[in-house]
C-alpha cells in the first residue's frame, strides 16, 4: 500500500464530513445517521418488486434516504399481470404507521396503494392527528398498467375527503386524473384543463404526467394552488414496460423534499431519475423492470 492510501481502507472516514476526516465508529455512526434523511411509503407490496414499497425503497436508497414501509397489501403480481390481492387488515396498517411515526424523524411521506376506505381512513387518521404533518406527496393508485383495478369501489370518495386536505403534492397518472375529474384528457391542454379542476377542488399542488399522451416528448406540468406553472420535459421511449414509474417517480420527489428541496427542484431531479430508470431498464426473457437502483 502506497504512503498515504492506507485511510482509504479504514470505515471511519464519513463520507459526510471533509474528505480524510477521521471519526471513531460511534461518531461516524451518530453523523451518517443524522444526516441520513427518513422517509416513510405507506404502500402495497408487489412481489415483483417493480413498483409498490419494493420499488420505492430502492428509489430511497439510490438517492440517499432511509425508507420505511407501512405495507397495505400483499399483491401476487409481475409486469402486465396480477393475479390476486390480499388487503392487510386496517388496524395493522394502524400500529405499522404509529410506531414508526413515534420512533422515527420522518421527513417526507409518500402513499401508493391504498385499496379500500377503511385503509385509507386509518391513515388519513393517523397523519391527520400529527403535531406536524411532514411533506406528504399522494400518488393516488388506482389501476395496474395491465388494466386490474387495485382501488375498491367507493374509495375514490374516501381519498377526496379524508387524505387529498392533507395533500403536498398529488400525482395522478392520465387515467387516474380521468377518474379523479371526471374527464377523459386525450391531450395536454386537456389535460391541464382536467388538472385545474382537481386542484381547485383539493386545495393541493398536482403534477400531471403526459407519458401516456403520444408525443416525441413525455411533459409533466406542475399545477401549484396558487396557479403557477412549470413544466418538465424528457424525450419519450418508446418499447418499455413502464410498470412501477408512477412509483418511482412520486419516490423520487418525496426523496427530494425529504432533502430540503423546494417543491419545483425535487420533482425537476425526480424526472431526470425517473427518466434514466426507464431508459436503463432491465430484462429477462419477457418480464422486465425499471433500473431504480441505477446500476
């Protein structure tokens, strides 16, 4: 070993302090943890591990937070097919949401598949009795890519009463805004016209995603309650099996408000992240998933 390179073997160097700073294990432990952001999917879990908490962990882990899961369902499932769903019961996915809320210093919150009223009462319970609601982005799941329905009926009331107040950020796919307002947006204006509508009747920020319009280009609009305006843009690819990005996505932003950043970066640097993911897919034979870890 060359003099000089021997702190190169050592684990005492925190990658979080200037470079060749030295620090007992304990202290590295104390300082990586600290400055190691927290967050928290409350979300179904998809044995492919494409989308649900599988994929947002990864997406957590590949930008540099700690995630935790509140899982909601166990869903029997690989790209283009689902074949059962099996509910956990609501008073479980209570004590899930009560105990890491209590032990831990959440700093975003992301939903994924709720399922039925009686889940996404208990949650909007327990986020709503908090001292402080931390960032909380809903990406309302509604439909698999294949088509199944993975919202029970009624529920869609539930959501627009009991959790889209406690909304940051909403994230509806196209089919989803579609439910949501009642329209059918088959373009971007109408889509941004279908977008005003929930955001009026939410009070909530809503980001449009455009992929599933037809374009050279996928473009997402940021809708803000006070009716500000960004777009987000990325050239469409085309032959991928887009299970999971809805996931990814909405993880990737709730990463970056975890970090500190203001609404309009994170979901600029999650579109950047969902966007490689995508086109750096991965697959066997004819089952295939999205590169969150970005290997």
């Amino acid at each position: 070993m060359r003099k000089g390179d021997w702190w190169k073997s050592k684990k005492w160097e925190c990658e979080y302090l200037p470079r060749k700073t030295f620090l007992p294990s304990h202290l590295r432990t104390f300082y990586h943890s600290a400055m190691l952001p927290v967050v928290l999917t409350i979300a179904g879990s998809d044995s492919s591990c494409g989308a649900g908490a599988q994929a947002d962990l990864k997406t957590f882990s590949a930008l540099g937070c700690h995630g935790l899961t509140a899982i909601t369902c166990i869903v029997a499932e690989i790209p283009g097919n689902v074949r059962s769903i099996q509910a956990v019961k609501p008073e479980i996915v209570r004590d899930q949401l009560e105990l890491l809320l209590k032990a831990y210093p959440v700093a975003a919150i992301k939903t994924g598949m709720l399922f039925s009223t009686p889940i996404i009462r208990v949650v909007a319970g327990v986020l709503a009795s908090l001292k402080k609601l931390p960032p909380l982005v809903i990406d309302p799941v509604m439909v698999a890519s294949s088509g199944a329905p993975l919202l029970k009926p009624g529920a869609l009331i539930a959501y627009e009463k009991l959790l889209f107040p406690l909304a940051t950020l909403i994230t509806p796919n196209l089919d989803e805004l579609g439910l949501l307002t009642g329209l059918r947006p088959d373009s971007q204006a109408e889509m941004r016209s279908a977008g005003k509508r929930l955001t009026a009747a939410t009070g909530s920020a809503v980001l449009l995603k455009g992929g599933h319009l037809k374009g050279r280009t996928a473009t997402d609009i940021l809708l803000t309650p006070d009716w500000e305006e960004q777009e987000y843009s990325a050239p469409f690819i085309k032959g991928v099996e887009t299970h999971g990005t809805g996931c990814t996505y909405s993880a990737a932003i709730v990463a970056g408000l975890a970090k500190g950043l203001p609404l309009p970066k994170a979901i600029g640097l999650a579109k950047k992240f969902v966007t490689r993911a995508i086109a750096d897919s991965l697959k066997w034979g004819k089952v295939s998933a999205l590169d969150q870890v970005q290997h």
